[in-house]
C-alpha cells in the first residue's frame, strides 16, 4: 500500500508539469489576433465585390504608428510576391483592375472592394496588417473564399411556403437579393402588384456585414389574386452591354365565396315553343370543388332544382324570370334575373306578317314621297329660270340714236293731235331687227313736216307701239 502511493506521488509530478504547459501554451494562442471575415462570398464577374472586414491589432501600435493592410491569395505567407494581390505600403495592386480600401483602418475596419471580378479570380484571400515605423505585422490565418459566377444568385422571396390566405387578410410578402457590388446594387421589380399594394426597397446590411437589397409588398388580398403568379425580380447591373437577370416565383391561393354569379342561358332569351333550352350557373369561388347550385323561378315559393345547369323543353308555361344562388363553405351570392320569353308559333307569324305589311307601306310612301319632291323640284327650277331670263330683259338698256326733228314741228310747244276729218295721218314702219331711219309724214294745216329718227334694235319688248310714235 505505501509502495503504491509512492509511484502515485512519482508518477504524479510528471503529470503536474504535463498539465502545466499546454495550459501556457492556449494562454499564448487566445492572445492571437483575428480577423472578422465571411468564410465565403460570391461575386459576379465583370463586376465589382465587396468584402466586408474587421480586425484586431494592439491598439498602442495603431496609436503612434501608421497602418498599412495586403491581401494575398492562396496562402497567408507574403513569401511569394506573386500571390501578393495588394500592398498597402505602394498601393499596388495585382491580377485585378483595382483594389480599394474603403473602411477605416484607424477604427479596425478594413472593408475593401475589388473591382472588375472574373472566374479565375476565385481563390482563399487572406489580410494582413503592417504598422510603421513600429514594424509591427500581423498575418490572419482565417481567409476569405471568393468564388466568382456569370450568373448571379436567386432572390430569396418569402413566406416562401405560402399557401393559403382569406379574403381581406393582410399580405406581407419580401424579396431580398445579395448585393456584393455597391456600386451598383441590384434592382428589384414585380412581376405582378395587387390593387393598392405598398412596396419599399431599401439596402441592408446583415449581420455577417454583408449587404443585400430587400423590397418588401404589403396589400390585401383581393378574389382577384387568386392564382395570380407573383414573381420576384432581379437584374443585375454589369460592365457588359448586357444585364444579368434572375427570378423567384409563388402563386397566390386566395379563398373568398361566391363572386360574380351570373346565368348563361343558351341558345337565347326568346324561344318558340318546343325549343331546348339550356339555363347555367356560372360563379367564381374558391374553394370551388364543393360548390351548390339552386335554382329559383320568380312567382314559385319551392326552388327548382340544384345543379349547375338547368334544361327543358321551352313551354309556354317555362316562360319567366330565373334566378341561381351559388354557395361554398365561404358563404353564397344570388345571381341577377334572366327573363326567358317563349314564343307561340302562330302569333309569331301573324307578327311577322304585320311587320311585312307595314314594311311595304313605308317603302311605297317613301318612294311616293321621293318621286313628288322631284317633280316639284323641277317645276322650281322652270319658274326660277324664266323669272330670270325676264329680269335679265328689264335690265338691257334702250339706246335710241339722236332725233333730228323740223325745226316747225320743234317751235309748236303743245304738239297738235291729228285732226279726224281734215288731218291724213301717214304711219311709219319701224323695223327692230336692225338700225335704220324711217320718216313720217304729216299734214297739218296744210304743210308737210318730216320728222327723221334713228332707232337702235335694242327696244324692249314690251315698250307701246303709239308711245314710240308719239
């Protein structure tokens, strides 16, 4: 028993010391400094990529020194140059178009952005930190992996398992797309927005320092929305002539009762008698699958029958207005009355008839009227044109050529008139078809006087022969 105890306490030294210096040596590693980086990023070629950073330096350090930051791929070593993408201390920059640093180092945020990303750029980026003139550096061992992709990442829309909504009920649907480009972040649009929807789009950063844009809508949802296809989209803007543009699709499933009830009657509304007749409910609903069709006639208390259709030979006694409800689980709606009219045969041909009869009548006075109209319209016209020609003979002017008369006959201030029984009365010709002069003869009281006049052709016709004379 004592031997025993003595091996324990031999043996137990070694084991003190054992457990003593790996305890040192975790002390040593958790005084190592870390760099906050995702563990992976995608970035679109032809594109820029943000990669969100933070570390931890000796703050004394970065208080009296100047800070400058690399990054190199593959490895954390800076051993080989060529896997040194960026340097700090000459603002170098390897393998991409550029790098820039847009945190704050003095604030240990080192967020930088590199532009113009290609396939071949993907690779584990590791940073590294330098203080001058302390000579102080540190390398972090946790890298970045960027991979890089033609085609950018699928939105992410949510509630993506959305299944059924009420009538009237509040929708909040949010669609939200990876930003790694800030520059130029995506842009978000609806495929389909319900009536008096709410968007608003804003750029988030998560809690991994990542960014994204999120665009949230936010409406009521309407029996109008039932089975509509709402996509999400994206697109994606890139130093190429042409976008990059990605989708996320959901359908709406809207339950509300009966909307839109209504009676398709076929083959139409006024039937003789003996014709088939087809009466149809037709409803919008959902659910759909269990719906109930009554049918109801104005003037019968009792329903016809259920059913969606409604069929019989037209009678005179089916004539009426019809009525169909339509109901589901959600509730019911009655549809608008249709008046069905059957007709009889024989009233239907006397109608006709009358309708022919009547027809030809107004045909017949309306080309009685037509063929008056045009007669009196010529005589107007006959009456217009003598009454014109009449007036254009009023309006020609008389030209009488100059009058010489006898010097006696001019020297009498009354003119004497012709004695009956002593006086010979000579009567001159006078010939209006063309200018001449005629004389006349006198005699009174025993001498002769001649008159002499000449006399134009252009005399109206209806100027006194005995007036032209005298």
């Amino acid at each position: 028993m004592i031997a025993y105890t003595a091996v324990v306490e031999m043996s137990s030294l070694p084991l003190m010391v054992f457990l003593f210096f790996p305890y040192a040596f975790l002390l040593k590693c958790t005084e190592q400094y870390h760099a906050r980086l995702p563990s992976n990023i995608t970035g679109l070629s032809d594109s820029c990529l943000r990669i969100p950073c933070e570390f931890e330096a000796d703050s004394t350090q970065m208080n009296n020194g100047k800070i400058f930051v690399f990054w190199v791929k593959t490895t954390h070593s800076i051993q080989v140059p060529a896997n040194v993408v960026y340097n700090g201390t000459t603002n170098m920059t390897k393998g991409f178009s550029h790098i820039e640093i847009t945190g704050n180092l003095g604030k240990n945020d080192c967020t930088t952005v590199f532009y113009n990303v290609m396939k071949n750029h993907s690779d584990n980026y590791y940073f590294r930190v330098e203080i001058e003139p302390q000579q102080w550096y540190f390398s972090y061992t946790n890298p970045v992996y960027i991979s890089v992709s033609d085609i950018p990442q699928a939105p992410m829309l949510k509630p993506s398992n959305l299944q059924e909504v009420m009538e009237e009920s509040t929708v909040n649907l949010s669609c939200s797309a990876e930003a790694p480009c800030p520059s130029q972040p995506p842009n978000i649009t609806w495929s389909y927005i319900p009536e008096y929807a709410n968007i608003t789009t804003q750029l988030l950063e998560k809690p991994n320092l990542m960014q994204s844009v999120i665009s949230l809508m936010t409406f009521k949802a309407s029996y109008k929305d039932n089975r509509k296809n709402i996509s999400c989209i994206v697109s994606y803007l890139r130093n190429t002539s042409n976008d990059s543009t990605v989708e996320t699709n959901m359908l709406l499933n809207v339950l509300f009762p009966p909307k839109e009830t209504n009676i398709i009657i076929s083959p139409s509304a006024s039937v003789p008698i003996g014709t088939n007749v087809t009466l149809t409910c037709k409803s919008t609903a959902n659910p759909s699958d269990k719906m109930n069709y009554t049918w109801y006639k104005c003037g019968e208390e009792k329903q016809l029958i259920f059913g969606e259709s409604l069929f019989f030979n037209a009678d005179t006694k089916n004539a009426g207005l019809y009525f169909c409800k339509a109901e589901n689980e959600l509730g019911n709606q009655t549809s608008e009355g249709i008046q069905l009219v059957v007709e009889n045969a024989a009233a239907l041909e006397s109608l006709y008839l009358i309708i022919g009869c009547v027809g030809g009548v107004s045909v017949f006075l309306f080309l009685f009227l037509l063929v008056t109209l045009f007669l009196r319209m010529r005589r107007v016209k006959s009456f217009v044109e003598r009454e014109t020609d009449t007036d254009q003979l009023h309006e020609k002017p008389v030209q009488i050529s100059t009058v010489y008369a006898n010097a006696a006959f001019l020297e009498s201030e009354e003119p004497e008139m012709p004695n009956a029984k002593n006086d010979i009365v000579h009567y001159g010709e006078i010939d209006f078809s063309s200018p001449q002069i005629k004389s006349t003869t006198a005699q009174s009281s025993g001498q002769e006087t001649t008159i002499y006049a000449e006399v134009c052709n252009r005399i109206s016709e209806h100027m006194n022969m005995n007036d032209l004379i005298q």
